[in-house]
C-alpha cells in the first residue's frame, strides 16, 4: 500500500506523518522506517521507529540510487511493516514526474518478492520471517 501526503509547503503534512508513526508504533508487529532528509525530528518520533538521515548518505543522488538504497534498508531487516518518506523530493534529483515510476518499481519489487517467498516456504524460519514484504506500506511527504 502506498499512502502520499500532498500539499502546499507549511499545511502540516509532517507533522500528521510524525503523529501517524507514533500511533502506529504501538499497534505494530513489524518495525517502522522513517525516512528524512535531516535529524531534526528524531526527538519528535517514539524511540522504537528507525530513523534515516538522508544527509548521511550524500551519494545518493538519483531515483535509481534511491531504490536501491531503500531496497538495502529492506534487505536488512525483513520484519518491516512500514516506510515513512519525509520529502522525498528534497532527497534527491526527484521531480514529481518521477514519483509514478518510483512507487510503480517498489511496488512491482515487492509484489515479485512476496511471490516468490510464498512459493517456497521451507525458507522461513522464523514466525515473523518475511511477513512483512505482503503487507508493506509505503507513506510519502512528497514536498
């Protein structure tokens, strides 16, 4: 599912991003990403919700680079129920042309995932083991 948060500069789309994670946190199974451009609101997100400074990672500089940089945060942890994207724009050579074909490749990655883990279920080994690829949600500030 991917979820985007729309609206002029200054409406409040953080702020309801920030409130929605913490909310969800409680209730959660799986754990919960949040990705922003800077540290600034990580004394503003529950202590539990994993928080990523894009600034850390300055080489990341294009729509390509990017999926692959969430695809590794995914690859590392397969207990994830949820990304949070806090201006996504902001992070790299976005333009809002590129945001179909954005969520149009995470969202045909992890339909391909999910199909092929289903099919083999010797591979999990755990009980929460790859649970969260079926159910995985996307929620995108987008300026």
């Amino acid at each position: 599912m991917v979820k985007l948060l729309v609206g002029h500069k200054g409406t409040g789309k953080t702020k309801q991003m920030i409130d929605l994670a913490n909310e969800q946190v409680e209730t959660s199974n799986g754990s919960l990403i949040f990705i922003n451009k800077n540290s600034r609101l990580m004394y503003d997100l529950k202590y539990k919700i994993r928080v990523v400074c894009m600034e850390e990672y300055e080489h990341v500089t294009n729509s390509d680079e990017y999926i692959g940089f969430i695809y590794g945060i995914i690859s590392s942890d397969h207990d994830i129920e949820t990304v949070y994207i806090d201006s996504i724009l902001k992070h790299a050579d976005f333009s809002l042309g590129d945001i179909p074909e954005f969520l149009g490749r995470l969202k045909s990655h992890f339909k391909e995932l999910w199909n092929g883990l289903r099919s083999k279920p010797q591979r999990r080994k755990r009980r929460n083991d790859w649970c969260g690829f079926q159910n995985m949600k996307y929620l995108t500030n987008l300026s």
